[in-house]
C-alpha cells in the first residue's frame, strides 16, 4: 500500500480520495475549505493537512483534481505548494482537465526537484468517480504510469497511457469535442421530432442500435425530451473544457469549425440561466 | 406468401427484393435499366415487368425504392405508374427516403383509388439490405402496418409504426440530423488529435465506451483515420437527405443551425471529387 496525498476534494475528488482509503492506501488530503476535508476523514479516516505542502510531506504520489489551469499552479507551486513538501523520487498525478500546456509546465517543474508527473483527467462524471469506474487518459514515461496504474484502479476501470506527458490532456480534448457536435445533432433531431409530432422515444428505440447512435442518445434522450437538466456535467465546466481545446487547437493549427459554435451556443445556454445545467441542455435554446 | 411488386432496384432495392424472393413471395420486379432486372430475374427467379404498372397488376404488395421525389412520382403517378395497375385493396410501401409531403401526396392518390398506403424509409445501408437487418421506419395506420410487416421481416430487423402517413419520413429525417452534427464532431476531433500526435486508435479505444461513445466513433475510426471514404453512404445522398430535413424544419419551425452548416461543408467535399465519398469524409476538408 502506498502513502497518498490528495488534493481537492469536490464532486470527483472527495469520492476518488474515499476509493484510495478504501483501498487501504494511507491517505492525507487538503481542500481549500477545511470543513470538507473534516467530513472526509470523518467518513473515510485518513488525515488531514493546512495546506497542499503539508499533505504531500513523505507522500509516494500525490494527486490533485481542482479546477482549471490556475487552481492547479496554486496548489502545486509557491511556499505552501505540493512541489514545496514532496520527496525526490515521488509522483504528481493531475487528475484536473486543464491545457496540456500546463501539465508541460507542471512536469518541468516537478522535473527540477526530481519527482515524475503525469497528466490524468478522467472522465465519466460524479457518477464515475462514486462507483469507482472512471476512464482515466494519462500522459507521461511508461514506467511511472505503470508504477501508478495499480494505485488509480481505486477509482478507475479503463486507465489508458496515451503518450508523453500532455497527451492525458489532448485525449480528454478529443472527448469533449466529440460530445459538443454529437449532442447538438441530438438536441437539433429531438426539437424537430417535437415540431413534427413525432413520439421521441419510438423514434429513438428504432434508431440507437444503428448509425446514428450514440452514448449520448441512449442516457439522454427521455430527459432531453422532458426538458429535465438538473444533474450531469454542468454547461459552465464544459465551456472551461472547450475553451481549452480552443486554444489549444489554435496552437496545433486546427479547425475546429462547430466546437466553435457550440461553444457559443452554451454561451446562450449560461445566459438563459444555465450555468449548472447538464451538456444536454443545448435542446433548451432550440426551444425558446 | 404475397403476390409483390417491386419498383426499383438500386444498391439497396436489388437485395431487398432478393430477400423477398427468396422468403417465397412471388415477386416481379421493375427497374429503369431493363438488364438489372433481367440479371435480377437471372439471380432471383421471379419476374420482370416492362413498367411499373404491369410489374403492379394483381400485387397485394407493391415496394418502391428509387432516388428522390420526383423518382418516385414518375413511378407511381401517370398512365404507366403502379398506381394505374394496382387493385383496389392492396398496399403501396415506398421505401425512398424522400420527403413528409410526398407521403401525403402518395397517400391521397392512393386512397383515391382505394389503395392503401406506408411510407417506410430504411436505414443499415447496402450491407444492411443485403444481409437482411434493415432498420424500416413506418409512417400509416396500424392495420395496414399489421398486415405488411410479415413480408417486410424478409429484409428487415427493426420494423416500426411511428405514426401517421409521412411519421416514416420525418423518423428518418432525425436519424439523418443525428449523423449530421455526431459526424463532423468525430471529424473535428480526429484531426485534432492528428495535429497533436495522438495515437487516434489508443485514445477511442479508451473513450468509445463512454459519454463520447458513438456508432460511427467505432465503425469508421480507423477508416476515417486513414483517410478512407470509397466506401459506405455517399456524400451526394446525404446531402439528398439534409435537403429534406432543412425544407421540413422550415415547414415545421425547427431551427437546425448545425445541420446547415454541415450540408454546406459536404458541399464543400463535393467540390473536392467526394460526390461518391462516404459520409465520414466530411474529416477530409479538415485536413486540407
């Protein structure tokens, strides 16, 4: 078993630290409101620590999964950053979906006091990390991923290396971008089924074997129908996600024509009040 | 068994009278160049009509299955159409993906005559009708659907009623909207991950299961990701179809922003030589 640090405890870390403790890792974790850190060793034991150097202190990895980019470099670098406690010969594991630019940066400067990083953001939402079945896209050198692997099977079922470090990063982008076009069709086909008269649901069991299919169609489509957005992954974090891969596919020379536009499209999304609304809610402004 | 006409027989039209052949009925075919009926007679037994009023004579089943609108007026309609050969009693099933208003232009000068009429488009594609597991989409009333439904089960997996006349067409015409929007967002992120040196193959392989997952993701990665597209759907009938979808959402009210635009990026391939290119390349105008 191993000595864990775990930094961050919202929807995904709070439940991907418990699997750790379960597991039977000895377990510090660090949040910025302590109170939460507090229920967490309450129900999962472990310890907890002030700051992000203090809980990091002998650990063997240490994993973050905040918010975005800056969040990221404020729990890892600075006097009371993880960077500060960790030993030589240790491993940071970020598990935020942040620019691979940053897990670049996060690398050379964990490089500088030997200790190895690799870029990890999951995905398969709060419900993945609860049940303990995430999809985890690492970046990194082979032999800390598989130096780490048994450790992240806490929490994650397909834990995948995906290149040198960043490459956690640019997969999870291939991901996001994928879900932005494929639930837009899925938004547009059900708000004209809807005009149409059509019954959503004898359409969509005809149609979701076949090729126009999708993950998304299968988990989405009775609430979409309803008009139910109140769960899932809230459109303000998916606009962080996309806003990454824009600019990351400004930097690669992509063209990434309707990512684009379906950013903007939750950009009216946020506007009508629908910050905290699950990605599906695209189908919300077709029908205003 | 049936007495069956049938109208047409193209990539998919060809089989799919194949299979009712084959299931027994007694089936006479028609096409517009004479030597594919003969080769289909040759293949199949059966018959062949020199028009599609004499193909219909004494049919209780009479399928049509050609290009667009105008294809299937010239079929049906005028003094050598089916419907100038057809009993009164039996049942037209126009399997042409074309338009709701042509259903209901079929079907009122079907009832005129006593004739009853299904609109039913399909979708699986040429391999589809081939190996007999066609999705079919129903538009009409139940009983008539009730009583061809058994013959339609020679080529057909998944047959449903979705309701009245024209219910098949506009059924279709979301399945197509879905492909659409899932498409191009599996475009942009496939040349993506090109353009950051992902291996396409490891990051699908580790997100297809998941919120991204999609038919066409695990079907037509790898070609996509060799630039393959001699093969499968072709650009110019899914542009065919598009054409439909966005004069019914005018119609209807439907706002289908996504769908638009990518009918104008398969323009776009079309002006690169892909008329005859499968649906996935909307990938190659990416990478220009």
């Amino acid at each position: 078993m191993a000595k864990i640090a775990f930094i961050g405890l919202g929807v995904m870390g709070y439940p991907m630290a418990g699997h750790l403790a379960a597991a039977g890792h000895e377990t510090t974790v660090y949040n910025r409101t302590g109170a939460k850190a507090e229920a967490w060793k309450n129900e999962h034991g472990g310890h907890t620590a002030p700051t992000p150097r203090e809980a990091a202190e002998g650990a063997d990895v240490v994993f973050s999964c905040v918010g975005n980019d800056d969040d990221v470099r404020s729990v890892v670098f600075g006097d009371d950053g993880v960077l500060a406690g960790m030993r030589t010969g240790a491993t940071l594991v970020d598990h935020t979906t942040a620019s691979a630019e940053l897990a670049r940066e996060l690398s050379a400067g964990a490089g500088e006091k030997g200790i190895a990083f690799l870029d990890a953001p999951v995905s398969g939402g709060q419900a993945g990390a609860e049940k303990g079945i995430l999809t985890v896209m690492v970046g990194g050198e082979q032999v800390r991923f598989d130096a780490v692997r048994p450790v992240m099977a806490a929490y994650g079922r397909t834990i995948t290396l995906m290149g040198p470090v960043g490459s956690g990063q640019l997969a999870k982008m291939m991901n996001q971008i994928c879900i932005a076009g494929l639930v837009q069709g899925l938004a547009e086909a059900i708000a004209f089924g809807q005009n149409a008269g059509l019954d959503i649901g004898t359409v969509i069991g005809a149609i979701s074997k076949g090729a126009a299919g999708s993950w998304q169609m299968e988990n989405r489509h009775e609430t979409m129908s309803a008009g139910r957005y109140d769960f899932g992954f809230a459109v303000e974090w998916m606009r962080k996600d996309l806003g990454i891969c824009l600019a990351e596919a400004k930097r690669n020379g992509s063209s990434l024509p309707v990512t684009a536009l379906i950013d903007q499209f939750y950009g009216e999304v946020e506007a009508m009040g629908g910050k905290r609304w699950d990605t599906s809610s695209l189908l919300a402004r077709l029908k205003r």
